[in-house]
C-alpha cells in the first residue's frame, strides 16, 4: 500500500506500507512425575506483521509534516 490518501473531512496523508517478520518463542515445560525430569520445548513461530506510516500533509493541520505509524 503506498499513495495519497484523503478522508471524508478533508484530511489528508501520504501513506506507505510494509510487511516484516518477527519471531516470537513459546516455551513449555513437562514435568514427569515419576522420575521429577524436566522436559522443555521451544516453539518458534513467525509473525508477519503490516506496518503502515502515514505524513500528514493537511494543509493548515497541527499535525502537518507528523509521522503516523499504524501497526
């Protein structure tokens, strides 16, 4: 997604979006009651996560020339 962007009232951005990829670690623990050993597995998982950041270019907004990122 990339481009000028205008609202119902008037506002307006120039947007870009983008896609990167994060690792997130899930680990579990087991416990064998017989022997007390501890058994432990790590799950990797990849995220894909969109961030879109947007320049207000409104003329005469408070915000003009701010930097918004959606994620």
């Amino acid at each position: 997604m990339s481009g000028a962007v205008r609202s119902n009232d008037g506002r307006v951005y120039v947007v870009k979006g983008d896609t990167h990829k994060e690792k997130v670690v899930k680990v579990e623990n087991e416990v064998d009651e017989r022997s007390g050993d501890v058994r432990e597995t790590r799950i990797h998982l990849d995220r894909f996560v969109p961030v879109i950041r947007a320049i207000d270019f409104t003329p005469g907004s408070d915000t003009f020339g701010d930097v918004l990122v959606i994620r």
